[in-house]
C-alpha cells in the first residue's frame, strides 16, 4: 500500500513539473510574440516614412 502511494506521489510530482515546463515555455513564447509584434509595428512605421520620404523623389 505505502509503494502505491509513493508511485502515485511521484507521478503527481512529475506531472507538476511538467506543467510548470509548460507555462514557461508559454511565458517565453508571449513574452517573443510581444517583441515580434513591436518589431513588427516599427517595421511598419519606418516603412510608412520611408514611402512619404521616397514620395518626395518622384518624376
């Protein structure tokens, strides 16, 4: 009975480990995801000045 019972303890262990293994690799997923998307809107603002700027050279 008492070696079921640790069975059962080290699977709950081994499962919370695995959890939290997963919520920091979704932490470090957002937290990419939130410098992409900022890269992304800084493309976009250096592409829009860029395109005014470049308006200046046409013929």
């Amino acid at each position: 009975m008492l070696n079921a019972i640790n069975e059962v303890t080290q699977a709950t262990n081994e499962g919370a480990e695995g959890i939290t293994n997963i919520a920091e690799k979704a932490s470090v997923f957002t937290s990419r995801t939130e410098d992409m998307v900022s890269q992304m809107k800084e493309t976009r603002n250096n592409t829009e000045q860029l395109a005014v700027k470049m308006a200046q050279f046409k013929v």
